[in-house]
C-alpha cells in the first residue's frame, strides 16, 4: 500500500484500540470526545494524505518514490505510468516539474522560461492544507516569461525587486506543481527543455544577499500503516506546528482550541497516545460522512459526476473541511475549476457500474461537441479499485485531443472511443482504443483552461454506453 493509501484507509477502516481515556483531565464528556474526533478526522485526512506524499518525494531518501530534498527542483522526463504508485488519480498528459518549498527561513523564488503561445503549462501552488492558493501559467499570468515569489504564512514585506508577485501559503511547507503540455511520444524533448528552463530558488540567492540563518532540522515520523490507524491524531500534532493559525486562518483558533483539549495540539510528542473507543467512534462516524459526500459530489450528468468547487484556496472553500477531504479521497491536487474541470465516470449510461470484466463500452462525441478548451481534453482510465493508471499491452493510458490527427472519426464526423480490456480486432476501433481494467472501472475526463460553455454547463460529456 503506498503512503498516501496509509492514511485514506487508516481513517476508512478504524482498528479497535483501547486507550486509557481520562476524561476528567479535559472536563469534557465522551460525546464531546467523539465529537472533535470526528472534526480532527475531516480536518486532518487530506493533510495526512499530503503528508504521505512530501514523504516519499521529499523525506524518505532511498525510498521507491523519492524524487529530490526541498527546495530543489525535480522534472519527471516523462508523463506517469502504471509504475507511479504515490498519487491517486495521476494526470497523464502533462509531464510533471515539482519543488517541495520549505518556507520557514524565507520565500523561495520560481521562474518560468517564455513557453510557446501554443503549448499549455501551469504551476499551482499547494499548500499542506491541500487549498490551491496560486497559479502561475498560460491562463493565471501568460505564457511570457516572469519570476514569483512563494512566502510562508508569517512573511512579510514588499514584493522584491524582480519579482512579478508574491504567492502567500498558508502553511510553512508548500509544493510547487509543474504541468507542461506534451502534444505527442516525439515532442518530449521540446518539453524536456522548458522544464530544463523551470528554477527554484531561495530569496536570498535570487537577490544574491546574505542567507538567513537555516531552520532547525526536523526529525519526520515515518509512516507505518498499524501507528496510522491507532495514532492518525499524532501526526495531524505534528504537521499543525507548521500551520499556524494566522492571518486568513485565524478564525480556526477556536477549533484549534477544541483539538487541543484532546490533546492535539501542535507539536505534541508523537506517538501520542492509543485512541478512545470515543475518538475511534468519532473517525468512524467522520470517515462515514467524508465517503458519503465522495459519492455525492457535484452533480449527476450523463452518468458522469461533475463538480466544480471542489478545489481551490480558503477563502473560496471556507470552513467545509469535509469536502476538502472528500475532495482528497477524489484526486488530491486537482485544479480549480477555471484551471481544469473533471468529469468522473463510474458508471454507464444507464447507471450501472462501469467494469472491464463485465462489459464494452463507447464513449461518442457527436460531431462538432469535443469538449470546448481553450487547452486541451483527455480522458484517461484508471484502476476502480486503486484509482491508479492501469499495466496494458499498448502502454496507453488516456486519449486526448493533440491524438485527433491518429484516432478514426465516423462519416457524420462523430468520435468514438471504444473502452474496453481485451484488444478490438476491427483496426479503427484499435485506433480509438482506451485499454480498461480486468475489473471495476474509473475515469476522468480533464478539461483543461475550459471554455464558459463547460463550466457553465451548456454542454456536458455524453454518456459511456454498454455494447450490447
């Protein structure tokens, strides 16, 4: 099980641990327990998630993830495969360039190359509430070329000289997330080269002043799937000591103050304590309601579950924790709804689950219907189980609109993708193949930079139908 599916199932599926709960210590009774149980449960599980992640990228050097240290640069030099196991739900057209920012000494500065009219890219900043709270690229700031700075929660000052803004996280660690567009195999090269062109930077270095004194070094608890389920709470002490309560969170103090009279609190020692069978009945009754509003999210169109709202930064999302982490569970660091929309497909036309093992389906774009971009689409299968890209014969994770020029259209000029797990004998059915899994289901459709007409909802994907 990889980290980040740790945490989603440590709070999904909660083991039985007696704790010796001293209830007269807080004063506070067992349903008051279980109930901030259940508010740390949704407030924690997509910073957990996050945790998970910076882990193996950033932390856990040896490990099968791990990419580079903080505040160094790293470019996948390809777009991800079944291989890439760290994120739920991976975007497959854009080659990734990400930066794990520790902010805690100073900004860090990004700089981006001139990149082609033509060619999409995007940076979106995260913090490690999982709130969006910046992008730089094509539709944010243009495709020209410009420099930005990435300041921790209690920076302050005027924007430095050089700098085309200054982007303020919410937390003292953030990631940088890089998308640059890959139009086809043989325009990998162009993109390897714009990422070559991507920088990170402390401050310091970019104005070539003296540095700050360094941070103090951090002695990062490792993730074990048994100390996840009995101690989810001791993590969520330790990443609160990196998101303090200030500026446009300062009216999570309260809750922050209910969380500490069960002894989360931030940087509480780790491991902390067994849970109650209270806080064991508050994550369960959390995790209930978090999946509840995972298969309720957006609405319902064509057998495809669209939303739109259900990323972005604090100000726009507020204090609704739950569909922050049902969000997570969705597909952790998806864009805001103006960057890229995200039709989810679990089920067929007439509402049924979608299973490889089972049936053939098509998806039909009638002529003159694509999905309207001022981008690109795609849409790409994954794994119903795992929500990860799927080992096929052909390699072939997704279909998009740069492959228009290869895929075979029908005489009235319609679009027809042909989903399925065994290979189709018929050559243009090959051509418009998506490979599915031996099994149940799952996939995205990516709209990216949509048009009005998308987000508007004047038009919507056409449904995935069975072959009968």
């Amino acid at each position: 099980m990889t980290k980040i599916g740790i945490f989603a199932g440590a709070f999904a599926s909660v083991a039985i641990v007696h704790g010796a709960a001293v209830f007269a210590e807080s004063g506070l009774t067992a349903d008051e327990i279980s109930e901030i149980a259940k508010d740390a449960t949704t407030y924690a599980l997509p910073m957990l998630m996050n945790y998970g992640i910076m882990y193996e990228y950033a932390v856990d050097v040896g490990g099968k993830q791990y990419k580079a240290p903080f505040n160094s640069l790293y470019s996948e030099a390809n777009v991800f495969t079944y291989k890439d196991r760290a994120v739920v739900t991976p975007n497959s057209d854009t080659p990734y360039s990400f930066v794990w920012m520790d902010l805690r000494a100073e900004p860090m500065v990004l700089c981006v190359p001139e990149v082609e009219k033509s060619r999409y890219y995007s940076v979106q900043l995260i913090s490690q509430y999982t709130y969006n709270f910046g992008y730089i690229g094509s539709r944010s700031t243009g495709n020209e070329a410009g420099c930005y700075a990435v300041a921790g929660p209690e920076w302050s000052g005027d924007t430095p000289k050089g700098i085309e803004k200054v982007f303020q996280s919410g937390t003292q660690f953030a990631l940088g997330l890089f998308r640059t567009q890959l139009f086809a195999a043989s325009d990998i090269d162009k993109v390897r080269a714009i990422q070559a062109k991507y920088s990170a930077q402390p401050l310091s270095k970019f104005l070539g002043t003296d540095a700050p004194t360094a941070p103090t070094a951090i002695d990062w608890p490792k993730i074990d799937k048994d100390l996840a389920k009995h101690d989810p709470f001791g993590y969520l002490s330790f990443l609160l000591q990196f998101a303090p309560a200030v500026g446009i969170f300062e009216d999570e103090k309260p809750l922050r103050a209910k969380f500490a009279s069960v002894g989360i609190e931030p940087a509480a020692p780790f491991p902390s304590k067994p849970l109650t069978d209270e806080e064991i009945a508050g994550m369960k009754a959390a995790a209930a309601e978090v999946q509840k509003e995972v298969a309720s999210l957006g609405k319902l169109v064509n057998g495809w579950q669209i939303s739109e709202g259900l990323f972005g930064d604090r100000k726009m999302m507020g204090d609704n924790y739950t569909l922050r982490a049902a969000a997570a569970v969705a597909g952790i660091y998806g864009n805001d709804s103006v960057e890229a929309l995200y039709p989810l497909a679990k089920q067929d036309a007439d509402g049924k689950p979608l299973d490889g093992s089972t049936g053939k389906y098509t998806l039909t774009f009638p002529a003159g219907e694509l999905p309207p971009v001022n981008a690109f689409w795609s849409v790409t299968m994954y794994d119903g189980k795992t929500q990860l890209l799927i080992e096929n014969p052909i390699g072939r994770y997704l279909i998009n609109s740069p492959m228009l020029p290869d895929l075979k259209t029908g005489q009235d000029g319609s679009l027809t993708l042909y989903i399925q797990h065994d290979e189709p004998s018929d050559p243009d059915q090959k051509a418009n193949w998506l490979p599915a899994p031996d099994g149940p289901i799952y996939m995205v459709m990516r709209l990216y930079w949509p048009k009005k007409e998308a987000l508007s909802g004047t038009w919507s994907p056409p449904a995935v139908t069975k072959v009968q």
